[in-house]
C-alpha cells in the first residue's frame, strides 16, 4: 500500500514553500465571514519592509558571512522583513485580517499593542476591530473577557473553523492529474480523433478555450446531454486551474499546472526528476517530451531548454546544433487569463520553436538572432492572431456565471446537493467522533438520535436534488 503523505511534505523534496493562505477572513465589524455555512478563506499577499527599532528608526542588517571575511565590522544595508500588504478573500473582497490554520492571527494594520486596525495606525477614521459576541463565547476559559479587540498577542486556535469544508467541486492537490484525466476525458469524442496523444491535447485545449472565453449572457438550454456533460466538465477544469493560479506561490503552482497539462494528454507522465522535460509520453523506442514554463505578463523573453547534444558523428538538423524537446508550452498569467502558447520541433510547421527567438527589429524589418537562448514574448503575442493553433487562452472570471449559461436550474441542484452532501458527511463525522461543531463531546442519545435523523434527511434530500439534476441534464435539447 503506497504511503499517503502530505503536500507540503511531498513539495519539501525540492524546496520550502510556505502557503499564504488563511482559513477564514475577518470583517471590519469583527465577524468571522462565511459563505454558504463554509468559511470564507483568503489568500495573503505580502511585501517587504524595512525594520524599525522602538524609536523608529531604521536598523542596519547582520554582517553576511562575506562581510565579516572581508573584515568589515559594520553592514552597509538595512534590515527589512516581510509583512502583510493584503488579505483578499475567495469572494474577492479585501479584509483587514484573518486566522491560519494554527489560530494565528493574520493582519494588513496593527496598533503598537497589537490590536486589529481597520485602517494605518493613527490614520483619521482608523479604529480598533472589536471581537464579534461569538468570539468570546468560544474564547472564554482561556482570554480575559476585558479584552474587547482582535489581538495578535492571542492564540485563536479554539476557533479556526472545525466544520469540514466536506464534499466541495474542486480540490487542488497532488492527485491533480488523475483528477483532470477523469474530467477531460469527455472534452472529446473518441470516435472522432485518432490515436495522438498530442492531438487530443490540442483539442481538449481547443474545447476548454472556447467554453471558457463564451459570452456569460449567452443562453445554452438548447444543448442535450452529452453536450451539458462536456460543458460542465470543462467548467470543473477550469475551477482546477483558477484554484491553482490563485491559491499557490509561483514555484508549486507551477509544478501543478504541469500537473494539469498533463492530466490533458493522454498517458502522460509528469517527469520527478531535474531533466529538461516536465512531460513525457512513452511511446515504441522512446518518448515524447513537453516543456512546460509559466510566466506572469510582465515578463518578455522565455528560456529555451535543450536536451544534451547529439552524440559526436550524429549531426543536428537544427541551428547551433541543438537537440530541442518536442513541444514547448508557454503559460502566460494575464489577470484572470491564462494564454497557453504550444511551439513544436517540427520545421515545417508554423510552430516552430525557432521562428519565435528572441530578435531586433519589428514587423517585417524583424530579425531573429539564431543563437538567442530565448523566445520571444511579444513575438508570440503579434504571430498568435495570424497563426491558429499557436494559443489557446483559458479565461478563468466568472466561472460560477458561465455555469448559469449551461443552466440556471442545474446549477442550483448542484449547489444544493454539494450543500447537502457537505451536511451529511458532518453529521456521519459528528456520529463517529461524538464531537459537535463546537468541538464538545455529545454524550446524550437522543443528541445522537437527533443528528442521526438530519443526516437521513440529508439523505432524503440529495435523492430528490438528483432526480432533478438528471432531469435537467438528461432533458431534449429543443429542434
């Protein structure tokens, strides 16, 4: 049986990476925010600061180790440390501050004794946050009830949210692949694309591409089953990337867009090892190999990775005698778009990873450098709009409205039966560990008759919610 273990043990491998994430927002009124009875989570944005003593002034950074080989006995930089710039919940509201998963309060403002503030410290209209009256109930045995604010001195770890999140529609993790193979399987027909790996890639690109990018005020109830299921699945797809994108630092979103890309193409592997190729495909006498790279907008030229050189007398037919990959994919993250611009080794086609070196000059007058170790951003830009194929861009805004387009009623059987499968398997929780939403032990029997009747309501329910949902997906599109 293979070991289970966490992602941030797994990602520990490569390197550190710290999740800036907290587990529910905190309002200006002191409430812990919610939506749909979950906790409303947020993601932490931080920025770098210089380091101020009492007095405030700035103090001057430790000797490197260098310095002090270099015999210097004073640093020539100033200290600085990272501090919160912002807390954006998944509702894309900003808040004043949070708690982690280890009840550590998370703030953008604090006075000198640590108090929330809504605003800068000693700003006009700026206040303290006072706790919220359910705070305190549940802080009672260990804060002194004359505390009235949120306090970064306190430990809250009695209540980081202990409701479950439960069965919701996306969960980023290192199963990624598996997942996105499942879901994208039915982005294409079988019987309609032959057996390439790459070219049902390309399609499913296609497809997701294109649902994505849809006018929201669109209507969609003349489409029948399997095309409702095709759109659906994408939308999930979707839901996946924007997870990735929006809840991760660069370096593990990342390796787990790889993840995605892979679970796109058909036997797929994402390669473990420090190789050029983050993808390969096996086929008779070797493989298939995919770069991956992901950029934000802001950035103008790509490296270009090369296989080690052909072995001496096994002459190279591309220029500097280079052994290029067989495909590279360039991911750029533009806002709440991601362009996926596909470059193949191919020669003769239009994506030829040479034709888009980075070069002097523009337009016709352009010239490409045929050394140059990297692609051109703006290259690929300008040639996208006359070459299809070359990208496929996911739009990721608005996905709940995209889902209204497919249908309103099925989209509120979904929300519902996700709502009612969430309750149920905190009810089944609830029975098995004899621990309520408030973390005490339930030892009275009719309590635990009582919870027993909502989960088969909860039970009841869901059946009822997917008659309806397959009604309404299995419903004659109209002629």
């Amino acid at each position: 049986m293979n070991e289970i273990i966490k992602f941030t043990d797994y990602i520990k491998v490569n390197e550190a990476v710290i999740i800036p994430v907290v587990d529910v927002v905190i309002g200006n009124s002191g409430v812990l925010k919610y939506t749909k009875s979950l906790p409303l989570k947020g993601i932490v944005k931080l920025k770098s600061t210089t380091v101020t003593d009492e007095s405030g002034a700035k103090v001057l950074a430790n000797l490197s180790k260098k310095s002090e080989a270099e015999g210097k006995t004073q640093s020539s930089v100033y200290a600085t440390k990272m501090v919160v710039d912002e807390i954006l919940g998944q509702d894309g509201k900003k808040y004043p501050g949070g708690l982690d998963k280890n009840g550590k309060l998370l703030g953008v403002h604090f006075d000198p004794d640590g108090n929330l503030l809504t605003g800068p410290f000693r700003k006009a209209g700026s206040r303290k946050i006072e706790l919220s009256p359910e705070v305190k109930d549940v802080m009672q045995d260990n804060i002194n009830l004359t505390m009235k604010y949120w306090n970064e001195n306190i430990d809250y770890i009695r209540i980081v949210p202990s409701t479950p999140t439960g069965w919701v529609n996306v969960k980023v993790d290192m199963e990624v692949i598996k997942r996105v193979r499942r879901y994208s399987a039915g982005l294409v027909n079988p019987d309609k694309i032959s057996d390439n790996s790459h070219e049902a890639f390309t399609s499913k690109l296609k497809v997701l591409s294109e649902i994505s990018n849809r006018d929201k005020n669109s209507t969609s109830n003349n489409i029948g089953r399997s095309e409702v299921q095709k759109q659906m699945s994408a939308i999930i797809l979707l839901h996946y990337v924007n997870e990735i994108k929006t809840f991760f630092t660069p370096s593990t979103s990342g390796l787990l867009f790889e993840s995605f890309l892979g679970g796109l193409i058909p036997y797929a592997k994402v390669t473990e090892d420090n190789g050029k190729a983050d993808i390969s495909v096996p086929i008779p006498g070797g493989s298939i190999e995919y770069q991956v790279k992901l950029y934000s907008e802001n950035a103008s030229n790509v490296d270009i990775a090369f296989k080690d050189k052909l072995p001496a007398g096994q002459p190279s037919i591309y220029p500097n005698g280079e052994n290029p990959l067989d495909y590279y994919l360039i991911c750029v993250k533009n806002g709440d778009k991601i362009d996926i611009y596909l470059l193949d080794s191919d020669r003769d086609s239009p994506y030829y990873y040479s034709k888009f070196r980075s070069g002097k000059g523009k337009g016709d007058k352009r010239i490409i450098i045929e050394t140059s170790q990297t692609f051109s951003l703006s290259e690929l830009k300008t040639k996208s709009s006359s070459i299809p194929g070359l990208k496929y861009t996911l739009n990721l805004s608005d996905l709940e409205g995209k889902i209204n387009v497919i249908g309103k009623s099925i989209k509120t059987n979904l929300d519902f039966l996700y709502k009612q499968l969430s309750e149920f398997q905190y009810n089944v929780e609830t029975i098995i560990t004899g621990v309520d939403e408030k973390s005490k032990k339930v030892i009275e029997d009719d309590k635990f008759i009582d919870i027993s009747t909502k989960a088969g309501k909860n039970l009841e329910e869901m059946t009822n919610v997917l008659n309806k949902l397959v009604k309404g997906i299995n419903k004659k599109p109209r002629v």
